[in-house]
C-alpha cells in the first residue's frame, strides 16, 4: 500500500491531479530513460556511431511493460544505481551484438535529467493549460463583478470602496506576469543534459559534440552550452517560478477565506454535496480555498532543497542530485493541484453583492472618509482637513452613528462645502477612482497574453505534425 499522501488511494487527488501524478509515477519515469535511450541509439546510428540494428534493436525492446521491474528494484537496492538497472533489463532483452551499444559514451545522470527534462516539458504543458483556465475564469468574475462595489480592506480594517470586479483584475494580473515567467523560463529549464561522466564528452571523442546536439533536437529539448551533471539551476528556477505562482494562488484562496467569515459572509465556495463538519451540521467550512493555502505551504517547502541543487561539489555529488527525485515531482503536483482546486473554487463561488453593501453600512461608510478629506482640503488645506475629518471620525464612534450622518451634521463642513459634495463625499459609487479602466487594462492584458499563448499553441501544433 502506497504510504505517502502523493499516492494514497484516499488522499492522492488532494495533493495533485490523475494527470500529473501519470507523468511522474514510476513507469513513466522509467519509460522516460528508455526514451532517452532509444534516442541516443537513434542518432548514434544516424551518425554511423553504432550499428543502425542495434539502434531498431534497442527502440522495439525499450518498452517499460516488457522489463522485469521487481528485478530491477532489487538490482538497485543492491547497486544505488536507479538508471544500470534499467539498462542492465533492457540488454537482457536483446542480442548479444545489439546489448553492448545501450547506453553507448552515456552516464546514469545523463540518462536521468534528460529524461526528467521530457517530464518537465509534459509537466508545463498540464501547468500551464490549467493556469490559463484559472486565468479565464479571473477575467469573467473581473468583468461580471466590476461595478459590485464592497470594502476594499487594508490591515483587516475597511479603507476605501473598490469593487469585486477590481479584486479579481489584481489576481489575474499577478497571475499574468507568473504565466509570463513560466513561458520565459520554460527554454531555460528544458535543456537535455549529455556529457558523459564529468561534462566533457571524452567518451565519444570528436563525435560528442555531433551526438549531443542531434539527441537533444530529436528529444525536442535544448542544448546545455557545457552539459555539466552540477546545473542545477534549472530545476531550481523552475522551483522558485512555482513557488511564486503558489504564493499569488494561496492568496486568491486567503482572501476567499476571509471573506467567508461568518461575520464577514460576501462570498462563499460551499456547494451541495460537502460536510463542513461532523459534529456541526450547519458548518460551510471553506475547506476548498484552505486547501489551495496549505498546499501552496506545502510546495514552497521545497524551495530550499530547490536551491540547494545548485550547490553542488566537483563535477557530481549525489547528495545534491538525489534531492530531485523528491522535490521536482512534488513542486508539480502541488502546483497543480493547487491550479485544479482554484479552478473548481472560482467556477462555483457565489458573491453575494446585498452583503457586501451590508458590510459597508454596517461598518458605518467610513470608506468614505478620504474622499471628504480631499473635499475639504481644497478649502481648508490638508492639515486642518485631516484633523476634522478625523475628529468627526472619532466623535461618530463614540456615538455609534454612521459616518455620513456625522458629516452631514458637521460645522465645518456644512460651512465649506455644498450639499451636492456632501452627498458625493459619503458615496460608496462615487469614490471609486479609476476603477473602471484599470479593471479594463487588466482584461486588455489578459486577451494579449491569451492570443499570444494560443499563437504559440497552434504553432507548436503545425510544427509537430511536419515532424
């Protein structure tokens, strides 16, 4: 039975998706190495390196399913080697002549970040697909909510009016500039690594160069400019771009956790069919939007051991190359899950626009207090504008009156200003800025952004089907 929440039957679709958990689980991580393989052989018999049998020998042998894997796995607790095993299974398979060309001027972690390259690449395309459906749903709540005015809140305190239109442009934003990182990085990451025992090629002679640029083009990866076993930067910039993204969507999720407070109440996740808890009935815990928090926690655990892989020493260190077996299939899952839960999360949200005007009043519409202060300024001058605008602030507190009787009720302001910039001054519409066009440059955004994305979709689609 598996023993890890990653791969438990109960709890593995919390912590990643089918998807993902496909691309990372252990036949496909072998398949990977033999892929990898068959394509070494591939080029190498292109390059008149091997015998172009031993090449279709190794490609119609090289199949996960027709290995023996429990031999394997007892061949690796004994060698601490995952990849000779792998190998030594895949020789067994073939004629004598074909055998001794697996593998040909290849090291086990040639074999291995090559292949999780290929991982990766899968990876991106699942993260990015699902990012992008989180981002559309963004820019419909940004679109439909954008006159739903509510409080805006800094330090838990209400502070001017905004609407929920706007709060959802400010995620999609963020969310933006992390699809951009992805995109940008992906050419940094994706990078095969073939140099042989230490990165110099030496067991291929002149030809190393020759066989290194044509598996990585038949892999569809790219090229290391010196293809060291020790960089672990890319793996680590994948990391910390995940990291970032996980950030950003624990924070949409925190905000929807917030305001689901009971004493809050202007959103809620809850749908039919969930518990919110067993002994109270009435409870609609918003376990969704907590999930996505706990699990961004989860994933940026991993950044340090991220970083870490860059620190190696000498040409190899296995205490740097081992962390990734752990920590890349990790940081993927979560962000996926946490893209998937977001996704179910946004697509069934209520907003509940009665109370978020509810609150407004309830707090007693002092959101509106700078737009009197900056009513006032212009005739008294800032100074004495804060200090009357605070002072009736205060006074109305103690009172227990609401903020747009204290104004209307106050000396100063009855003296200075007119009953039209009164009533504009305690309007909750009135004091929005440029809400609007902000909310506007965001969506303009977002559909460049999208046009761009499916641009290089379709190109990438034409670009395989020539191959």
């Amino acid at each position: 039975m598996p023993s890890t929440v990653f791969d438990s039957f109960y709890f593995k679709d919390r912590f990643g998706t089918a998807a993902m958990r496909a691309i990372w689980d252990d036949r496909t991580t072998l398949q990977r190495w033999l892929d990898v393989e068959v394509a070494l052989a591939a080029v190498e018999a292109d390059l008149g390196l091997i015998p172009r049998t031993a090449a279709k020998d190794i490609a119609r042998h090289a199949r996960i399913e027709t290995l023996d894997t429990r031999a394997m796995k007892k061949a690796f607790d004994r060698t601490w080697n995952p990849v000779v095993p792998l190998v030594d299974a895949l020789r067994k398979k073939l004629s004598l002549k074909s055998a001794g060309y697996v593998h040909w001027g290849a090291t086990s972690k040639n074999i291995f970040d090559t292949g999780m390259a290929l991982q990766l690449q899968d990876s991106y395309e699942i993260l990015l697909k699902n990012l992008w459906t989180v981002a559309s749903r963004l820019a419909e709540i940004a679109e439909e909510h954008r006159h739903t005015v509510m409080a805006g809140r800094t330090h838990g305190q209400h502070a001017l009016p905004v609407t929920f239109g706007f709060k959802a442009a400010v995620w999609l934003d963020e969310l933006l500039r992390h699809e951009q990182r992805l995109v940008e990085g992906r050419r940094r990451v994706l990078v095969g690594e073939f140099g042989g025992a230490v990165g110099t090629l030496a067991s291929l002679g002149r030809d190393g160069l020759r066989v290194q640029n044509a598996l990585m083009k038949k892999l569809g990866l790219g090229i290391a400019t010196i293809p060291v076993k020790t960089a672990g930067d890319r793996v680590a910039e994948l990391a910390v771009q995940l990291g970032m993204l996980s950030a950003t969507l624990g924070k949409v999720a925190q905000n929807i956790y917030n305001l689901q407070q009971t004493d809050v109440d202007e959103v809620t996740e809850f749908t039919d069919g969930k518990v919110g808890s067993s002994a109270m009935p009435h409870k609609q815990n918003p376990v969704a939007s907590g999930s996505i928090v706990f699990l961004g926690r989860l994933l940026r655990s991993n950044i340090g051991p991220a970083l870490d892989y860059i620190n190696a020493e000498w040409e190899d260190d296995h205490r740097q190359g081992e962390t990734a077996w752990k920590f890349v299939p990790e940081i993927c899952l979560l962000a996926d899950a946490q893209l998937e839960l977001l996704s179910r999360v946004l697509d069934n949200i209520i907003v509940k626009k009665d109370h978020m005007e509810r609150n407004l009043e309830r707090a007693g519409g002092f959101v509106c207090s700078e737009a009197l202060l900056m009513q006032l300024a212009a005739s008294i001058g800032s100074e004495r504008a804060h200090a009357v605008v605070k002072e009736l602030s205060d006074e109305a507190r103690r009172n227990e009156t609401s903020f747009s009787d204290a104004v209307r009720a106050h000396p100063v302001v009855l003296k200075h200003l007119t009953s039209d910039q009164i009533e504009d001054c305690v309007s909750y519409r009135g004091y929005l800025g440029e809400t609007q066009t902000l909310v506007d440059r965001v969506l303009a955004s977002y559909r460049r952004r999208l046009r761009s994305a499916q641009g290089q979709a379709s190109s990438k689609r034409r670009s395989s089907t020539k191959r």
